[in-house]
C-alpha cells in the first residue's frame, strides 16, 4: 500500500478519496485553486499545496503543476476523482513519466474508450451488444442524412467526442435532419473542439442501465447495475441499485457482457460501462447495448458501494498498489437496495439556474450518508459544478430506502442558497417512480409539477415573523416586555405581532391573526405541530417546514431608518444587543452624529442621528437587549 497519495481534485471526491485513505492510514495531499483556500477537502487533508486560480484551467487541469506538487511532498500515487484530468490519457502518460502511479486504468485503455465511435466499433468486435447506428469516418451531411433513413427514426445524433449530453440531439422526422445536424456539429466544436458524430437508433421507453466493474489489468469483475433513468436533459438526477425490475438472467448477460468489455481493453481499476435498455416490455436479455464505458469512478459509485459492502475507494488504491482483486465474482452479491440523490445550488423554477451562495446553515438528515465538500459558512462559487451534496439511503427493500430518500430530502436544511431539495423530494415521491417505472424521459414529461415553485404555507410566514423579531426561543426572560403591545413588523405587508407571554405570541399578516405556541417540541400553529426550524441571518430568515426551505428576505434596517427619518425616535432596527451608547441627554448632535452601536447576528450596526437636533431621551442603556422597534433614543428640536 501507498505512504502517500495526491487527490488532483476538489469538492466531495476529494474528501471522499481522503476518508478512505485515511482509514487505510494513507497520508494524503490535497491540491487547491485560490478560491479553495479554506474548502473542506483542503482542511481534511495531512498537507495541501496551491496550485492556482480559480478557473479549472488555471488550476485543478494543469497536469504539470500537479505532478510537480506530488513529486515535491512525496507522494506515489495520484487520485483523479472524476472530471477534471480523471480522463486524460496525457495525463496519465505524465504521471507514470515522473515515476508516480495514477490511480486508475492505463492511458491505453482510456483512449480505447475516449471516443464513441471507436468504443463501439472495439466493442462490437468484443462481442458486446451496441445500438444500431452510422459511426463512419465520412461526415458528409448527405451521408449522415441517408444513414438516417436507413436506421429508421427516430435517431439521435451524438457528438462522437460527447458528454453530458453536450452535442446530443433526436430527431423525430427526415425534414428536421438537416437542422438539428447543424446545431449539434455546432455544439460538438465548441465544446470538444471536434465536430463529428455518429447517428443512433433512438430506443425508445429508453433506460440507462450502467454496470460497475473492477479491473485488475488482466481480469474483471462486475459490481452490479446502477439505474440511472431518472434524468434531465440526459444529466442524471436519482440513481439507484439494483435496478428495478431486474432479471437474473438480464443481469448475468450484461454483467458479462460488462466484463468482457472490460477484459477487452486490459481495464484496471474501477470503471463503469453504460448501456441502453429498451424497456418496453420489461427487462429483457437482448434489449440492451452498449453505449459508452467511463474509465473513472463515478459520480453515483456510493449505491453500489451500499448494496455490496465495497469500498471502491479502497479498492482503487489496493490494485494500484499492486494486489489482486480483492474479491472474485462469486463472492459479490447484493445486499438491499439504495439510493443518491445530488443536491446541488439551483433556481428550479428558473429552469435549473445554477445558484451560488454562501451556507449560512447546511444540516443534513440524520441516518442518511451525505457525501459533501461543503460546510456551513463555505461558498458555492460559480468556478465549479454547484454540487452540495449526494444523499445516499440504504434499506432492506426498494420501498424502504425509496422512502428513506425523500424523508431525508425533505429534512436536510441549506440555507443560504436556493437548492433543488423540493424538486428531488417531489421525484422520491412520485407515484410511478414509486412503482419503478423508470425510464428516461419522466423528468421530462412531468417537468412542470416537479419544478413549481413551492408555496408558502402561512404558517412558515407567521414563523419568520417570530424568527426575524428574535423571538423563536420564546419572550427571553431579559424582555420582560410581553405585556400585551401589538408592534409592526417590516418583513410582510401589514404584519404586527402581540406577545402575550413567554411562550405565545399572536402574529397578523394582513388582517389575518396567527396563534403561535412554543411547546418543548416547537412552535405550533393554531394549535397544529409545525415541526418547524429556523435560520436567521443578515438579510433574510429561512423556515425549514413540511419538507421545505421557505426563505423571506428582511428588509434593510437602514432603508426603513431612512423612511422614518422625519421621526424623532431612533428605533432599534433589528433584535440585537445594545452595545455602546455615545450621547447623554441634553447634548446637542448633528445629523449623521454617532448614536450607538447595535450588535445582532454577529454584526455590529451603528446608528446615527439622522438631523441635527438635542438628545431629549436615551431609553436604552449599554449591554441591553432590545427587540427590533424598540425606541432607544429621542430627540428633540434644539430651541
Ligand atoms: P453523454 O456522454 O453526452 O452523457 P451518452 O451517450 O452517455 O451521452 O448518453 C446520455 C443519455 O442519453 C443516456 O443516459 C440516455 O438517457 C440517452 N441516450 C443515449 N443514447 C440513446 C439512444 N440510442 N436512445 C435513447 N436514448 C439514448
């Protein structure tokens, strides 16, 4: 086994790959872009070293400064994560021209695979299933165009450098052909700057189906199925394992059909071979093909992980190092069923806009594993992929875990940022996944229901209002104030609330009154139990209930001073507490005078005369808590 290895990568499959190591008592070395300088798989690493800025290519895809870091702080062996240079057959020759391991398949194998249409024509000579299609060298728009027709349509035409769905497009009819060609070759050159394709039949009721191998150079075995149906624009959204519906005989023949693949290229390492299943009439053992094989770990490997009791991390780096297979095929087998799901920072009712933000609370459902490089207080920066999380459940049955699933996103908090929680805790709960009928375009067809913006209940709005007057944790005895006073709140049009005793307090919002009670299991609502938590910080408050984040924005304290300027009271403008007070009664002060400082959420706010006039009252003295509102100092006309 290895002293020492380097992570070339960041986020979740940094921290993941140095869990591992560190469990194996592998010292590791991060590497980090400027805007990672505090990330988490930075702090969780025995050493790091700044390899640049903050784009990819100035950082986490330069090769040569990555070996340069390995070769410096000792380390034998590189981890790739996925992404990145995970991929990069270059790569991989620099790696092992330093004398270091790359820990992953051999650069020969990637090429092998780096292209669709040379994988699919080495696996056809394997014996592996592929999908019927046009995968020539002529890339003549008439060639293309009569490749088509004799497919038959609907086809799909496919950057034969592709990823992420990147230079993809159907086509339904020969008269749309000629366009969707155009934007597809378009797509590919930027993207990859290579612009051919190939032309595939389009299976219909498709499923992704995708089976985990392990290598050892010489021999292969297979980890299972992964079911990755449930996607958006071909970017999976919910994985899981084993797949539903599957067969004993459809798994033998694509698990062989998996490992032959890899055998045919000497594949060491993990990797994945991703197939398309006609699911129209079930699982059947001659619907499937073959359809790309990733020579890397992927992002979904925790399910196989949970159904079989593998590390694959560990795994990685045993046959890196050298051993055998740590485990021959007979003695795998499958365990439960689990499920991932990939939060990430996005505007959902935008049309899954990339979000960014920073945590300002990020508590994750208990008994749930959470694969993250994120804590609270960290940034989602729009240098990279805006993953918060994978939330992986594990149960006795699909219906168990399934169920797992959507409890745990339906309590895991993010504020901070908005997320896509709600959308994926709409999918774990839909009926027909449910039932497993999976297919690929179910996002697709339901798209509306599933990304609609989640209403508001109004008893998360008369909760923000009791969360932004700082009195969630009830009337603090400190108050004493709860004497029956209805006061104005500025968080919605025409809210007040009422204290009526440390413990209730009645909330209005716009003429429609809010019984609220603190009980030791939290607040109820006209008497029903909210299971309801909070977060409060500078700028807006966030409601986490019935399976939602219901985030309201607080207004800016100064630009309600501002409007009250003509007043002569100096009001507290959030619940905080009284820091210092400069000024005593009878004192003459000029506009824009210091008056006090205010200290709440950590921050520290100053108050300042807003005309020139003479202190007439100070009603707040220094170290005193004060709700938002509360008068703290009078001024008068100076005669
Ligand atoms: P990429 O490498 O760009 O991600 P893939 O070839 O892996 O592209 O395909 C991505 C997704 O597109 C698949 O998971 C599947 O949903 C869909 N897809 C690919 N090929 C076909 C096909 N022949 N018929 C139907 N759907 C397909």
């Amino acid at each position: 086994m290895f002293d020492k290895i380097l992570i070339a990568n960041r986020g979740e499959i940094a921290c993941r790959v140095i869990e591992t190591a560190k469990r194996l008592g592998v010292a590791t070395v991060a590497v980090y872009s400027e805007a990672d300088a505090q990330a988490r798989h930075v702090a969780l690493a025995d050493e790091a070293v700044a390899i640049g800025g903050p784009a990819p290519k100035d950082s986490y895809l330069r090769g040569a400064a990555i070996i340069a870091a390995a070769l410096e702080s000792g380390a034998q062996a590189i981890h790739p994560g996925y992404g990145f240079l995970s991929e990069n057959p270059d790569f991989v020759e620099a790696v092992e021209a330093a004398g270091l391991t790359f820990i992953g398949p051999s650069a020969r194998a990637i090429w092998a695979m780096g292209l669709k249409d040379a994988a699919k024509a080495l696996m056809e000579e394997a014996g592996v299933p592929v999908v019927p299609g046009y995968r020539g060298a002529d890339q003549d728009p008439a060639r293309l165009e009569a490749a088509a027709g004799e497919i038959g349509y609907p086809v799909l035409i496919k950057a034969v450098a592709g990823g992420g769905g990147k230079g993809m497009r159907l086509v339904e009819r020969p008269e749309a052909f000629a366009d969707h060609l155009a934007s597809a070759q378009a797509e590919a050159e930027s993207a990859f700057g290579n612009s051919a394709v190939l032309i595939e039949k389009f299976i219909s009721n498709p499923r992704h189906i995708e089976m985990q191998v392990f290598g050892d150079g010489t021999t292969a075995v297979h980890l299972f199925e992964r079911d990755c149906s449930l996607q958006r624009r071909h970017q999976k959204v919910i994985e899981e394992a084993p797949a539903p519906g599957m067969t004993p005989q459809m798994r033998a023949a694509m698990g062989q059909a998996a490992t032959r693949a890899a055998q045919a290229i000497g594949y060491a390492g993990a990797g994945t071979v991703e197939f398309i299943v006609d699911g129209t009439d079930g699982l059947r053992p001659d619907r499937f093909w073959f359809m790309e094989m990733n020579t890397r770990l992927q992002v979904e490997h925790p399910v196989t992980e949970a159904i079989t009791g593998v590390d694959l991390v560990e795994w990685q780096l045993r046959v890196a190092a050298g051993e055998g297979l740590p485990l021959a095929q007979d003695q795998l087998a499958i365990s439960g069923h689990a499920f991932e799901a990939r939060l990430y920072a996005e505007d959902v009712p935008a049309g899954f806009l990339p979000a960014t933000g920073t945590l300002s609370h990020l508590v994750f459902a208990p008994g749930c594993r959470a694969d993250t490089g994120v804590r609270t207080g960290d940034v989602i920066s729009p240098f990279y992929d805006p993953m918060i999380a994978k939330i992986i459940t594990h149960g006795p049955s699909r219906a168990v875990a399934l169920g797992q699933l959507a409890r745990a996103l339906e309590t895991t908090q993010v504020a901070g940022t908005v997320t896509n929680l709600a959308f994926l805790a709409r999918l774990a709960r839909h009926p027909g996944f449910a039932r497993g009928q999976v297919d690929t375009g179910l996002i697709g067809r339901e798209i509306e229901a599933l990304s609609a913006p989640l209403a508001t209940p109004p008893a998360a709005q008369a909760l923000a209002v009791i969360a932004a007057s700082g009195l969630w944790e009830g009337a603090a005895d400190g108050f004493a104030l709860w004497t029956p006073l209805r006061r104005p709140v500025d968080l919605f049009d025409q809210a007040a609330l009422t204290v009526r005793g440390p413990d209730e307090i009645t909330v209005e919002i716009a003429g429609q009154r809010y019984d609220c009670v603190r009980h030791p299991d939290g607040w109820r609502v006209e008497g029903a139990k909210t299971g309801a938590a909070m977060h409060l910080a500078p700028g807006h408050v966030t409601i986490f209930m019935g399976g939602g984040a219901h985030s309201f924005e607080i207004p800016d304290p100064f630009a309600r001073g501002a409007a009250a300027e003509s007043s002569d009271l100096t009001l507290a403008p959030m619940p905080g507490l009284v820091r210092q007070v400069f000024v005593r009664e009878g004192q003459s002060v000029r506009a824009g005078d210091r008056l006090a400082i205010m200290e709440a959420m950590k921050m520290e706010h100053t108050l300042c005369a807003t005309r020139d006039g003479v202190i007439a009252e100070v009603l707040a003295r220094e170290g005193a808590q004060v709700e938002a509102g509360a008068a703290l100092i009078r001024l008068e006309e100076d005669t």
